[in-house]
C-alpha cells in the first residue's frame, strides 16, 4: 500500500499556483549500516520542497514530515 501525502499534495498545489518549480528538494537522510561490508549508508527520503522567498532573503519549505534523528537536507532538484 502506497503512502498518501496531504502536505506533499500541498506542495503540488503550490507548485501549480507557484510560477516555478521548487528550487530545492528536501530529504531526511537516515544513517544505517545496510552496506555489503557493514559500512554506513544513507538512507534518503524525500520530505518536500523549498522556493526562495519574494524578498530572496529566506526560503519557504513546506515539509511533510520532521525528523527527530538524522539530518535534512536541501538539494537542487535533478533534471528530467
């Protein structure tokens, strides 16, 4: 069963009321030991997007979730 986001569904209406893509992608990113050897990997998830503010002295990101461990992290979104 797939997941239903209402706040990542949020950042798609915005998206569409916004003139613009988002300029980063957000990700919450989980360290585990999932490597063949043991080593640490990351885990990353996507979490929601960010656009600069009008002002472009900010950003406003809309976040489906906020993690309590691991980091967060900003990424320009990959071309299609």
């Amino acid at each position: 069963m797939r997941y239903h986001s209402p706040t990542l569904d949020a950042v798609a209406l915005t998206h569409i009321s916004m003139a613009n893509n988002p300029t980063y992608i957000a990700y919450y990113v989980k360290d585990t030991n999932a490597g063949e050897n043991g080593e640490k990997r990351g885990v990353w998830t996507k979490v929601g997007a960010a656009w600069p503010n009008k002002d472009g002295k900010g950003f406003n990101v809309v976040l489906d979730a906020v993690p309590l461990d691991g980091r967060l992290i900003l990424r320009e979104p990959l071309e299609r």
